[in-house]
C-alpha cells in the first residue's frame, strides 16, 4: 500500500533528497567514503556547508548584514541559546504565548532576565493569535512562533513592534517568501521542512549580538560560532547534509514562491472539505489557520478512534493530533504532494457520507 506520510516532524522528505542522501551514506559524490566518515573540515564537507549557507541567504534574500549558521541540537536548544545571547539580568524580552512552543521558549527565558508575556491566546484554547498587544520599548526582543505546529495558528502578517523582532520558524520555515530582513534572529529544528533532525538553522542578525554582560560559554555563544563558520566543532555533517539537499530541492522547484503556492493548494482544499462536512470542524479561526498543520475535531467524539482507524488503514501516517490536544493533525509540509491531501479529503468525504 502506498503510505502518505502527514507526520508532525521529523516529517516528509522530498524523495529525490532521500536517495541522493542514501547514495552518500555509501559512496558520498564519489569520494568512495560516506558521508559519514569524511572529516568536517574536508574540502568537501566545507561544499556542503557553504552551497547550504548560500541556499539560505539566497532563498531568504538576506544582506550582509546577517549571518547563517548550522548549530547543534533542536528548536528547544535555542529556547535557551537565544535568551543567553540577548537577554542580561535584570533586562526584559517580550514573549507571545500562542501554543505549547512559545510557553516553553518564554519559560526558558526566565533563567536569563525578564519575561513579559505580552500576549497570551490561552483564553481561547491557542485558536487564533492576538494581534493588539503592546510592547514595552525597552523590551530586548519580541519573541513569536511563527507557526503553531501543535494548535495549528500561523502568523499571516507579522507584528511591527518597534523592538527587536525573534521567530521560532521551526515549522514553516521555507514554505512561503516573507520579508525575512524584518527579523533579527530566526532559528528553525532542522526536522520539520528542512532536513533531518540534529541541526538548527539559526539565521542571526550581527547588531544585535555582544550587547550583553554575561559571560557565554564558548559551545553556546553565537559570536563564536561565527567566527568559527558553523566550524567550531563537529557539526551534525549528515544532518547539514540532508538540509543542503532540500535547500537545493527547493530552488530547483522554484523557491519560495512555488513552495507557498503549493501550500495554499493543499491547505485550501483541505480546510474547504472540512468546512463543508458537519462531522468535522476546525476550531481555529480561518484568518490564523496554519498552512502547514491543520488541526481538526469529529464534531461527535466517538467517531475520533474510528476515523483514525480508517486513516491508518488506509496509509494515512502520522494524522492522530498532538497527545495533550487529541483530535486530528493534518502536516503538509513542502514535501508533501497534493495528491496526499487530495486522497485524505476523499477518505474525510467518504467517512463523512457512512457517518453522518
Ligand atoms: C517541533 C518544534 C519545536 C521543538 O523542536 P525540537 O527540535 O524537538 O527541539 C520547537 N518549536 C516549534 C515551532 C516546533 O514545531
């Protein structure tokens, strides 16, 4: 049976990046060595890095004024890393407190400085973003997700705040042109819509770095790993790897332009089929509804195992919603076909005509 794969993250991959990447475990671009196994300070892995750099600025259209790294770890590595390089004692950073990603990155910033929840969606479940808040003017930064991966809201227009702007863009990065030069730092886990997991882009704007007191440790201080080129240490070559490739899948499919035209196939049909069938319903509002994960319910809770008995039966991986939300998680990240999602409405349609 063919599977379509809906998972949350680490998620699909373009096909074509999995077997050049599988080829390079054996025999990486006929070095007769692994990728594996090749030093990271080789000529060759420095290609890597640097086609993988330039595919981000390039794709991101960003100036020198901003540096691009592969770090180690996940998105929650930078819930501390950010805070560590931007925030003294005593100093505030503003948060957005849109989801279960932005809470943990706000909770971490606490061990740093100052964090003023500046908005707060719980009132209604995470099922919009508030967009008339304030912020303080001597706030550091103003820290937002820019897609709810778990509650399924996404930032449609982002915030003019007169501080500086930080995205977790974990989950979308990639997936839509947006004028990047409006943020100081954005970092993104690799494994969602970039690559395998192990790495973070981290995409930093220069001013904003060495305005603290605090002593960093060398492996966490954004400055450093600058002046090392991503190089430092070992970084996770194979995960930079497999980023490179989708990066370079990317341009070759017609950057972002293309990847958010896609997105919004996939994302409309989708959410048009949930809105026309009464046993389904998609509490988010439609303005912040998230192109990338679409969180949906059965309007009568019993049918919930039984829809997604017939989704796994049917090759629907990865469609059960997020273990504290229950319900129904729908991922279509850049990889992900239209013919997937086109299948799955069927599936929806057909298990609404039985159920209703
Ligand atoms: C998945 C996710 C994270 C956590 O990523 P890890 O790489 O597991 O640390 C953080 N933020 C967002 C928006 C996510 O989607």
């Amino acid at each position: 049976m063919k599977l379509h794969n809906f998972n949350s993250g680490p998620s699909i991959l373009p096909q074509s990046v999995l077997e050049e990447a599988s080829r390079a475990i054996l025999n990486f671009n006929e070095t007769g060595l692994s990728i594996l196994e090749i030093g990271h300070r080789t000529p060759w892995f420095q290609e890597v890095l640097q086609e993988a750099k330039d595919s981000v600025i390039q794709l991101m259209q960003l100036d020198d004024s901003y540096e691009v790294l592969f770090l180690h770890g996940g998105a929650t590595t930078q819930f501390m890393q950010v805070p560590m390089n931007l925030l003294d004692e005593g100093e505030t950073a503003a948060y957005c407190d849109n989801g279960i990603w932005g809470k943990k990155a706000a909770k971490e910033a606490t061990h740093f400085g100052k964090v003023m929840v500046v908005s707060d969606s719980s009132d209604r479940k995470h099922t919009y973003i508030p967009k008339d808040f304030t912020v303080p003017t001597d706030a550091k930064y103003l820290h937002i997700t820019s897609n709810n991966t778990v509650e399924g809201t996404q930032w449609h227009r982002f915030p003019d705040v007169g501080v500086p702007l930080v995205a977790d863009m974990s989950s979308d990065i990639f997936s839509r042109p947006v004028d990047f030069s409006r943020f100081s730092l954005i970092y993104a886990g690799a494994q969602k819509n970039m690559g395998a997991a192990g790495v973070n882009l981290v995409v930093v704007k220069k001013e904003i770095l060495g305005r603290i007191q605090r002593k960093i440790p060398t492996i966490m201080d954004y400055q450093k790993h600058i002046e090392a080129g991503s190089l430092m240490n070992t970084p996770p070559v194979f995960a930079v790897y497999v980023s490179m490739l989708t990066l370079r899948w990317i341009l070759a499919e017609g950057g972002l332009a293309e990847m958010e035209k896609r997105s919004l196939e996939k994302a409309s049909l989708l959410y048009n089929t949930i809105d026309s069938l009464p046993v389904f319903h998609a509490p988010v509002v439609p303005e912040d509804r998230s192109w990338m994960n679409a969180v949906f319910f059965l309007t009568n809770p019993e049918l919930e195992s039984p829809f997604l008995d017939l989704c796994k039966n049917e090759g629907m991986i990865g469609v059960k919603g997020y273990r504290t939300i229950g319900g129904v998680r729908v991922s279509m990240y850049n990889a992900l076909p239209f013919e997937s999602v086109a299948l799955f409405c069927d599936l929806m349609k057909d298990f609404a005509s039985r159920n209703s």
